[in-house]
C-alpha cells in the first residue's frame, strides 16, 4: 500500500481484539524504524517509546482502571471511562510514548539563543510525528489503532512498574488489536471545505 493510501486509510479503531495479524517482532521492528528514523529538532531524538504486549498490556489498563476509579470515584467511573477502559485492554498491545526532558534540556543548552524557547514545542512535535507513523504504519499492517492520554495521572505507576528513568514524561498510549469483525468507522466529518484549510499560491494549482 502506498504511503498516500495509507494515510487516507488511517482512523481512531476502537472496539479491538486480543489478536494481531503480525507477530510481535513485526511490530517491534516498525518501532524501531520509528525510533531511528523520525526527525527531531538538531536531530535531538528526544522521544522514548515503550512496548507493552499481552501481560504487560492488561497490567497497563488495570492501572489505568484502578487510578482512574479511585481518582473519579466509582459512580463517576462507571458511567463511561470503565467501559472505554475495558475496551482498551480487549486490545492486542499498547506502545507507550515519552520524551525524555533531561535530553530536552541538554539541547536546549546546545542550541542558538533563538531557537532556546522552541525545544519544548519541537519536542512535542517529534512525539506527535513518532505517533503518526506508527499509527500510519500499524494500520498498513491490518490493525485497528487508537491513542488515548490517561497520563499524567498514570504516570507513576506505570514508571514504577517498568521501571521508567525519571527524566521521561509520559505522552500517549496507543492501542492496537485486530478490529473487531464488522465495525463500521463513519465517514470524518471535514468541518471547512479544503479550500479554507489549504490555499496554494504560483505554480500548477494556483486557482
Ligand atoms: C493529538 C491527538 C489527541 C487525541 N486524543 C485522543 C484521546 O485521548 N482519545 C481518543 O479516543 N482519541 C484521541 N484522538 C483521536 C481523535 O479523536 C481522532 O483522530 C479524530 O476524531 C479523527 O478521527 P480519525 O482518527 O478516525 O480520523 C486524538 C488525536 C490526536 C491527533
């Protein structure tokens, strides 16, 4: 499948199962090639990524249920975020995302004085970049993708549980699984026309 058909592919898939189409070290290659080739501001390669497959993976989402009962109470968490969570963890794996802000700073240090109050929001950028590929990249594959930010209040007993270095914050987890059989994702709703979101100016496509 070629990259453009891909990205018109990609959606949020949530109802997932416990299955992946790929083995695992398919899965950790394409994290791998993420980690070593998507671009960062002064090549500063500030994102860290955490793969967590089936034991790891429910122990991830029980986490997240128990924080999240507790920090709700249980009337609250039971009126939505239990089912959702639930639904995470029918997934087949979740790949934890980080920036590891000690290595922020180093480059921050590092770079020209105009560019010193941009590292943070290049940061974040990478991190998103990280994200979209193997988002892209999951889904080229045949599995159903969503991310989901239960961070910061998970942050800590996810960093206790696998022993995460201090300096990494925690992003987004993205969850994968075969999708459910006969899910229908509704077509994306386009809130302007493209001619408001993408102006072209010279060339071939001026209109
Ligand atoms: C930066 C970002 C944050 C998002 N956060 C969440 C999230 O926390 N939970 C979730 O279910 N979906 C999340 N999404 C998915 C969006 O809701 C989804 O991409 C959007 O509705 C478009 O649908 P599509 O992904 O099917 O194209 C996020 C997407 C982006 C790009």
């Amino acid at each position: 499948m070629s990259f453009a058909i891909a990205t018109q592919k990609r959606r949020s898939i949530r109802a997932l199962q416990p299955i992946s189409p790929i083995p695992d070290s398919s899965i950790i290659e394409l994290a791998s090639s993420a980690i070593l080739h998507v671009p960062s501001a002064f090549n500063s390669q500030t994102t860290r990524l955490t793969i967590l497959f089936s034991e790891a993976h429910l122990k991830l989402w029980s986490i997240t249920a128990s924080t999240f009962e507790t920090h709700l109470g249980a009337e609250r968490y039971n009126s939505g975020p239990a089912d959702r969570i639930a639904g995470y963890m029918k997934g087949y794996g979740t790949i934890l995302f980080w920036d590891d802000v000690e290595v922020v700073e180093q480059a921050r240090n590092g770079a020209p004085d105009v560019y010193k109050d941009k590292m943070d929001e290049w940061m974040h950028q990478s991190n998103g970049m990280h994200q979209y590929y193997l988002w892209v990249a999951l889904e080229e594959q045949g599995l159903g993708v969503n991310v989901q930010h239960y961070n910061p209040l998970i942050d800590g007993e996810v960093k206790k549980e696998w022993a995460v270095s201090d300096s990494w914050r925690l992003r987004a987890q993205m969850v994968f699984g075969l999708p459910e059989k006969g899910i229908v994702v509704g077509e994306k709703e386009q809130k302007l026309a493209i001619e408001e979101r993408l102006k072209v100016f010279g060339g071939e496509g001026e209109s």
